[in-house]
C-alpha cells in the first residue's frame, strides 16, 4: 500500500488490522530483498551473459547459498561471552 493510502486508513479496529498487515508486509518483503541486494552488490553479477538456461541457473543457486553467510555473518561473528566463559572454565 502506498504511503499515503496507509496514513489515510482509519483509527478504528479495521484501520488498525490493515496496519498490521502492512507491516507484516513490509517486514517480509525487507527480509527478501536483502538477500537480492548481497548479490547484486556485495557479490557482483552486474551484467549477465547468456551462457544457456543451466549455467545461469547454477550460478544463480551458487551466489544465493553465498549470500547466507554473508546474511548471517552478524550471528557468525559476535562474541558469545556466556559459551566462551563456560569453556574456559573447564
């Protein structure tokens, strides 16, 4: 929904479920297309050559299965002080 549209929606109970369901929304479409910009932008294809409908695919898969951990680096790399504290205690 458009951002207008979305102010505009009214205060009583089913303005306020449309509001909802907006956001879940939103919510879901921010999570897909952050996968998309990994790719295009961290990972590089910017131009496509046609190299048949198999090889493009493949590469597609493979750049996708790269963006998880580029996606998921956050949660790779931060310290976890109560497992670290736990090991070296014994």
């Amino acid at each position: 929904m458009r951002p207008s549209k979305r102010r505009a929606l009214p205060k009583d109970d089913s303005g306020m479920l449309m509001e909802q369901y907006e956001q879940a929304k939103a919510s879901t479409r921010a999570k897909v297309e952050h996968a998309f910009h990994v790719i295009k932008n961290l990972l590089g294809p910017r131009k496509t050559r046609y190299r048949g409908p198999a090889k493009n695919t493949s590469q597609l898969y493979t750049l996708f299965g790269l963006a998880n951990p580029v996606r998921a680096k956050r949660w790779l790399f931060t310290p976890d002080t109560e497992v670290r504290a736990e090991k070296s205690t014994r």
